[in-house]
C-alpha cells in the first residue's frame, strides 16, 4: 500500500502544488542566504574597534531605501506569477455536478457516486488517468479531506459543500486522512484511495451495485438474523436486506471487499472483524459504534456473516 508522502506527486494536480512549492523553496532558500551573508558581514565588518569612528549613518537615504522597498515587492509580484498557473493547474473549476461526494463523520468517511449509485465507505476508487470532480461535505463537525500524492487539501464544512479534484497517473492505491482535528479518533479516520484501470473500475461499480450475497451456512444464516433482529440494523445499510436502508454508520453490503476497519485502524480480516464487534470501543475509543456485549457464539455468527460479504 503507497504511502501518503506529498513530496511524490502521482497525480497533474499534486504536481502543479509540488513544482510551485520547490521554485518557490529555492527563492526564499536564496534570500535567506543572502539576508544571512548580508547579516554575518555587517557583525564582522562594522564591529567595534578601539579608536575608530562609528561607520556612517544611512537613514534617509532614498536610493537604499527605494531599493529594499522595491526588491521585496517584486518578488511578491513573481511569487504571485508562479502561483497563478499552479491555481488553475491544481484547481480548475468545478463542472455542474460532482462525480463523487465525499463526507466526513465522526470518524469515518462515506463515498457516494451520484451517477452510478454506488455508495461506499473509508475506499475510493477511480479510473486511473481520469480527473474526478468531488464534492465535499460533512454531517458533523470540521473534517479535511487529504490525499497528499493525489491532490490538495480541503475542509469538509456542515452546510457548506466544497470541491477538489482527484486524480491519479497510474493504478495504484493512495493513503489519505483526515488532516483537521475532529474530536477523540481524529487520527485513525483514514481514507484509500483505488485508482484502476478503467475496465476495472467499471467492473468494481458494478459488483458493488449487487445485492449483498445470502447467506450459505448455519452460522452466516444466523448472523444475518442477529443484524437484523439487534440495533446493528437501526444504524448500517446492507443492500438486498429487508430494512437496512441507515445511513447513520458506513454501508456494509460489500465489507469484507474493503482493505481495513474502523477507517484504517485495524486490517480487514475475519479475525480482527470478530475483534471490533467484541468490543469497538476499546479498540477506537471515542467512535459511535457502542459496545454490545455479544456472546461468543453471536460472535462468531455475526463475523463469519459479516465476513462474507464480498
């Protein structure tokens, strides 16, 4: 899995922010060293020595003083020149409608595709090479949406959609996160990103547009009864069974398709599943989801159900 360093741009839009950050290092690294040598021989030149005069007073002097005056507003003005194409390369404006709306709970993140009806949680995925228009938002509190190697940061505002776009050159897999303190679990509300080839990410759509897969055993038929029948069903969508329409918690139709848990805090395995339903409170204090005390056959049913879902 990539790592979310945002000094390897894989994307046209993280490029243009990366390129713009560099030139404009090396400008403020060159007027550092400048304004440090111009410091560190005035200290050695002008120091005091016994016997001679002060050195001569420059206050006043309008040609020094139009100089530092003008020097500084010119690099503004040529920071201001770089940074102007890098804007549009890294934002250009948004179309009418979003390709994918992206919104921040506490602490996790819902991704719904208008066009398809796809909707998903803590996993995005694109078409590799393909510019994504996404449409911010959130159901609580201030939450910001970045995904370092892909694209630029943005707040996710309640009330107040915003937007970004979001690409990647290449398929691959991008670590992203929740970059604006959010409450207890802030730091474990992360976000992957899955960019595919088009083919296959249109082959990704439609098995998630599938019903979720009935159960098969004893035990799955059972764990889908106990979805049913506990408040699990009160807050979690699950297509295809009858009443789990909630959008209060993240959609489980396709779980066990999805590489981590609690938005990143646990890899998604059958064992760490059994894990979080034990007891997720302990393993991400502070998240919505409460604890319920199941038995460990209930466990184990609800688990091996919940691990089914593909």
């Amino acid at each position: 899995m990539s790592s979310s360093n945002a000094l390897d741009p894989q994307s046209p839009l993280a490029r243009a922010i990366y390129d713009l950050g560099i030139v404009s290092g090396i400008i403020l690294a060159l007027i550092f060293v400048i304004v440090t040598g111009g410091v560190v021989y005035a200290i050695f030149h002008f120091r005091a020595r016994a016997g001679e005069p002060d050195p001569n007073q420059i206050a006043g002097n309008r040609k020094v003083e139009v100089t530092w005056t003008v020097i500084p507003f010119l690099i503004v003005v040529l920071l201001f020149a770089l940074t102007l194409p890098a804007m549009n390369r890294a934002d250009p404006p948004p179309p009418p409608s979003a390709d994918v709306v992206v919104t921040g709970h506490q602490f996790w993140w819902q991704a719904d595709y208008p066009a398809s009806g796809v909707t998903t949680a803590n996993e995005i995925h694109i078409p590799a090479g393909k510019p994504l228009s996404v449409r911010l938002e959130s159901k609580d509190v201030l939450h910001e949406f970045w995904v370092p190697k892909l694209t630029r940061k943005m707040t996710n505002v309640p009330g107040q959609p915003n937007h970004i776009w979001l690409q990647a050159d290449k398929p691959g897999t991008y670590i992203g996160q929740c970059s604006e303190f959010c409450g207890t679990q802030h730091a474990w509300m992360r976000i992957v990103v899955v960019a595919e080839e088009p083919t296959q990410f249109e082959q990704w759509q439609q098995t998630q547009l599938r019903p979720a897969q009935a159960p098969t055993s004893s035990a799955t038929t059972k764990g889908l009864e106990l979805f049913r029948t506990s408040t699990c069903i009160n807050c979690h969508a699950i297509n295809g069974v009858p009443g789990a329409n909630s959008r209060v918690a993240p959609d489980l139709t396709h779980v066990a398709s999805r590489r981590q848990l609690g938005a990143g805090i646990l890899e998604n395995t059958p064992s760490n599943m059994r894990a979080w339903l034990k007891s997720p409170q302990h393993i991400k204090p502070g998240a919505l989801m409460p604890d319920y005390s199941l038995t460990d056959e209930q466990l184990d049913q609800l688990s091996e159900y919940l691990s089914t879902l593909r």
